[in-house]
C-alpha cells in the first residue's frame, strides 16, 4: 500500500513537471516521423499479468521495395535518436503507473515472447510489479549482458526498500543527464533475448 501511494504521488508529480516536454515530444514525432505519436505493445507485469505499455513512437515505418520494414537502424532517425536517448520515448509510461499497470521503480517489463525463455531464478523478476526504471537500468542498462541485467532485477526483488527505491531515482536522474547505456555495444537497441543456452 505504502509502495502504491508512493507511485500515484510520484507519477503525478513528474506528469505535472514534465507536461512541456510531453508536448514537444509529440510535436517532435508529428512533424519528423509521423502517425502515430503513441503506441502501445503488449508486455507483462507482476505474475506475469499482461498490459499494454505506453511509449512516445522513435522509429519510422520504412519499409524496402517488397514491403518490408528496415532493420531498426535505418528507421530510427535523428529525432528517434534524439527521444530515446534523452528516455523521451519513456514518459507516457507514469499512465500506466497511474493505471496501476507498473511502479515508479521495479525491473523493466520486457517482450512476451521471452517469458518461457527465463530461468526459475529469473522468472523471480515477475515477483513484483514491472517498473519504469530499475536497478539494471542505473547499473549498464542496455550496454549490459541479459544474464547480469536479469541478476539485477533478481537482486531487486529480493532487497527492495524504499530507501534503495529513493537511490535508484536518484540514479536514475544522474543517467539521464548523462545519456549513457542507451544502446547495447552491438545494436541502436538491445538484441533479443534468445535464452540461457544462447
């Protein structure tokens, strides 16, 4: 209950704080990548429990003579760039903490399609609610292995506080002055997560 209020006071505060660039961003996508502004994709949460995550759009719908969409790299240009690595793309995600869908802090709710790739430990990371930042993220982010980040978010779960809820926000901030971990050292965005034995 303490963790829930803290989120709802915490999200409306930020939303309150970051309504300008709520709506820069979305004059940003309009006039430079298009329609739609938002979309939502399908991720879990808590037990598992499927939501539709929030986010500003950063990639172009580009596709090559057959029909195809470009690979990420060729459809994320300046201004997708510019709104991922300033986490731009992340602020309609308070809704969902709003919503009750995820926390302010908590590991970060990825694809559907990896939840039968995960270990028995890191299926541990579905023991709390997913978050819009999180312990991984203020230690590598995506510049980080999927086995460390998971460990992180398994060590999350395992010694939340409010007090590390506190330093990780504050991490968070630093990073995000920062701009550092956005990408993997491979990739504009993090590779798919193929399983333990890959």
């Amino acid at each position: 209950m303490a963790k829930r209020l803290f989120d709802i006071i915490f999200a409306l505060l930020f939303i309150i704080i970051f309504s300008p660039f709520y709506i820069l961003t979305a004059l940003l996508i309009l006039v430079g990548i298009g329609r739609p502004i938002l979309f939502a994709q399908e991720r879990p949460s808590q037990n598992e429990k499927i939501f539709g995550i929030y986010k500003f759009r950063t990639m172009s719908n580009q596709k090559d003579e057959n029909g195809v969409l470009l690979g990420d790299e060729k459809r994320l240009g300046k201004i997708g760039k510019f709104i991922r690595s300033s986490s731009l793309d992340e602020l309609p995600q308070l809704f969902n903490v709003l919503k009750g869908d995820m926390s302010i802090v908590g590991p970060r709710p990825l694809l559907i399609e990896y939840l039968p790739l995960y270990s028995k430990e890191q299926r541990k990371r579905h023991n709390v609610k997913a978050g819009i930042t999180g312990w991984a993220q203020v230690n590598g982010r995506n510049a980080i292995s999927w086995e460390q980040k998971f460990e992180y978010d398994v060590w999350y779960v395992e010694n939340q506080s409010f007090v590390l809820d506190m330093k990780i926000l504050w991490l968070t901030v630093l990073k995000l002055f920062k701009r550092s971990d956005i990408s993997s050292n491979t990739s504009v965005t993090m590779e798919k997560f193929r399983g333990n034995n890959q």
